[in-house]
C-alpha cells in the first residue's frame, strides 16, 4: 500500500523527543525549562541545532529548490500528483535529501578530517563494510534514503526544518511551502557572492537537468548512481562552502539575528547581557540573572524562581542514583538535608509562574507535584527521607508513563534498588552539592551561534 505523506509529517516543528527522554531526563524536568526556553525564543532554537554554517546550507538547500521550481513549474508538476511523489512536499523533502546525500559525499572524498556534516562518519563507516557499501553507490530522491538511518528528522534539514517553520523560512501550505518572497530575496542577495554563486550554478544546473527532468518509471523514485552526479566541480564547490570564514559576512549575520528573534523581546536581552558577560567569562547562570536584575523581565523572573528547584530536584535524584546507593543510610540523608536546608527556592514565587503565560500545562503539572513534594518534605520530622521516598516514587510514575525501565526504585522496607547508576567521583559530588544551576535555556546554543557568525574560536 503506497505511503501517503502530508506537510504535517515533513515541515513540522522539530521534535526533540525523537531522543528518548527516558534515556536522559529520569525526573521529567526537560519540558519544563524547555517549556520556558521555548517561550523566550518562539521555538526558533534547540539544543540540536547549533551550527550557523548548517542552518545556511540548509537555506542555500532551499533556496536552490524554490529558486528552480519556480523556473520549472511544469517539470515539478510532472513529478507529482502519483506514485512515489504524491505532493511537493515528498518531492521537495526527498530533493533536499538527494541534496545533503551528495554534500556528505563530496566531504568524504575529499578526505579532510577538519570538514565535518552529519552523515560523513556514517558513510565512512558504511564504505569500509563491505557488505554494506552496495547500499551508499546511489542517492535517490526519497526521504526515507538518506545516508543516515533517519536523514530525514537528523540531517541537516531535520535538524532545522522546526526553527525554519517558527522563523516563517517555511510555510505550513504543502502546496506552497515557499511562499516566503521576502525570505528568498533576501537569500539570493546572500548567494550572489563567491563561493555560494558558484555553488548555485552547478547544482542548479543538475537539479534542473537530472531531477526535474527524469522520467520516472514504474513509480520508482529519482535515483543516480553517485559517480554519475557528483562531479569534480560539484565536489569542489560544496567544499568551498564548508570554509568558517565565508560565514562571517555581514549579511548572513543579519539574516539570522533578525530571524531568530535575537535582536528583541526576551530573546534580545538575553542576547544583549550574552555579549556583555561573555568577555568576562561564560557563565550561562550570571547572565541570566544578571539580565532579569537590570530588565525585570517577566520570563526570566520565571527562570530565576523555577530553576533553583529543578537544580535541587536533578542533583538529589543523581545523588540517589550513586552506584554506592542501596538503602537510606546516613551520607545519602545527609546530601538531602543540606539540600533541603540550604537553597534558594521560593515556594511563593515558584507559584507565580505556574501559568500557560510562562510553560505549557504538562509542565505546569509536573513542576506543582515537585513543588509539592519538596514543601511535604520540608515540613516532615522526616525530611530527608520523606524527599527520598516521595521523589523515587515520583520518578517511577514519570517512567511508567513513558513506558522505560524504572532507573530506581523503592521497596516496601525503603530499600533503594539502583538500575541504572552513576558513578560518582569526588568533583562530582562537589557539584552535585553546590548550587550552580542545571539547565542554561538554549544560551549555549546562543553562543555557539554567535561565533560561528564571528568566527570565534569555540
């Protein structure tokens, strides 16, 4: 039965759950800043989507493909409507694909272990098995052929097609996904310089001359043996925009800071007290506080009340997760009634924020039931292990939802069983017993950002 694709399923917000949070968050606590960091930044960042020299291959990618369907309007129409393109949208999704396919190839060849996009070490891998090398000798317009295993939602494309969407790049019309004028004439002042113009006419020329003029047969999808696309020219170009130094260009600066929204709101005085505390030393936790001191802005109020406590719950719950941890003994009790007793979480304040206004109602639901736990324990004769108990408890409730294994658990005795455990080193628990905060609310990809537009040493 043929597989029916629609917008929602390709140019959607990107979905970071496509890494288990039961693999990396035991106590649930990622939707709650992620909540609060995606209020502040309109879901224009991630945590995935760091590179500012992908997020522009991936609008050159684009830009080539709107720039070329709308000078072969007929030959896009003649792809789809029927098996295997039965919209623009498979079309345009399995194009970008074919696209990214042929850059990781031409990184490969050239052999230069500096230039790195994702995808290559995968293909290096899969050439040196040789029962799995007849698999990478062609590339196909097909979004389920990429050459990593889920291209699609882990390529360069998927890893920015959710920001893309939120910063207006795409538009949500399947049938009009680029119907952005101002976006697209804007990126062609962009690659109308060297190497990107260069760049351009190669590859357009080959998605003119061989995908939007094959004849598809038995709807089969687009397919070229790789030796049969990849010339020495295209190699050539595509590495030449790999250089760092063609990023640092005024206008694609510009492009990006008004795009993501870095240059107003909430997301622009954080950006501003990034630029000022970054020469003094990087420190995520000072500039978000130092920005709420000198602006009292509303979001950040809510992460300077909410992120003491989630401090609080992700060190104690690491703490119980030490491999030396098998029932409440003494030192364990005694981690969590300094915690307990030495913290800057504000009851009141927490409750403030607890609104759709500042985090999403799961997170609104979550953070209450750790609040509540923490005011239980607080009040208990039995503190310590009133937290222990009910926090273990809580997790179990988080894992069982999700449908994961229980890191740990609590038996009727209290003893503690440990499925999954930490191994706790002597600078770790220094960490773990101060209060510097956890979570930094996409500031370090803010950074990492910003000087791939300044060419910053990272």
């Amino acid at each position: 039965m043929a597989r029916e694709n629609t917008l929602d399923n390709i140019f959607t917000d990107y979905d970071e759950s496509i890494f288990s949070d039961g693999s990396i968050d035991p106590m649930g606590l990622r939707i709650i800043w992620t909540s609060i960091g995606s209020k502040i930044f309109h879901n224009k960042l991630n945590t995935i989507s760091t590179d500012i020299k992908l997020y522009t291959l991936n609008l050159f990618h684009h830009y080539l493909l709107q720039k070329c369907a709308s000078e072969e309007e007929d030959g896009v129409n003649k792809l789809i409507r029927k098996k295997p393109y039965f919209n623009k949208s498979d079309l345009f999704e399995g194009m970008v694909i074919f696209l990214e396919n042929l850059l990781i190839n031409a990184t490969y060849n050239l052999g230069d272990s500096s230039l790195v996009v994702p995808g290559k070490n995968k293909l290096s891998n899969l050439k040196n098995n040789e029962s799995k090398r007849n698999t990478i000798e062609k590339i196909s317009v097909n979004r389920d052929k990429g050459i990593l295993v889920r291209q699609y939602l882990l390529g360069i494309h998927g890893r920015h097609k959710g920001p893309f969407l939120q910063m207006g790049v795409f538009k949500q019309n399947e049938e009009d996904i680029y119907n952005n004028p101002e976006v697209w004439k804007e990126a062609s002042e962009i690659f109308k310089s060297s190497p990107w113009k260069e760049a351009e006419i190669v590859l357009t020329e080959l998605i003119k001359n061989k995908l939007l003029n094959f004849t598809i047969k038995a709807n089969a999808f687009i397919e070229y043996k790789v030796e049969d696309v990849l010339t020495k020219s295209i190699e050539e170009k595509y590495v030449a925009l790999l250089k760092k130094d063609i990023y640092v260009d005024e206008a694609i600066r510009s492009f990006w800071l008004n795009r993501l929204g870095l240059k107003e709101d909430t997301a622009g005085i954080l950006y501003k007290a990034y630029l000022k505390q970054k020469v003094k030393g990087l420190n995520f936790q000072k500039i978000i506080v130092s920005a709420y001191s000198e602006s009292n802005d509303p979001y950040l109020g809510a992460i300077n009340a909410i992120e003491p406590l989630l401090t609080l719950i992700d060190k104690c719950i690491n703490r119980i997760l030490s491999s030396a941890t098998s029932k409440i003994d003494d030192d364990l009790k005694e981690f969590i009634d300094h915690w307990l007793k030495n913290n800057e979480v504000d009851p009141g304040k927490i409750t403030a924020y607890l609104s759709v206004d500042y985090i999403n109602q799961e997170a609104i639901n979550r953070l209450q039931k750790l609040l509540d736990i923490y005011i239980n324990a607080s009040q208990s004769d039995k503190s310590a292990e009133n937290f222990i108990i009910n926090l273990i408890k809580y997790h179990e409730d988080i894992m069982k939802t999700r449908g994961n294994l229980n890191w740990v658990s609590i038996g009727a005795d209290n003893k503690i069983f440990v499925h999954r455990s930490i191994y706790i080193s002597d600078p770790h628990l220094t960490y773990l017993k101060s209060m510097t905060w956890v979570n930094s609310y996409y500031l370090p990809t803010v950074d990492s950002l910003h000087k791939g537009l300044t060419n910053e040493a990272a």
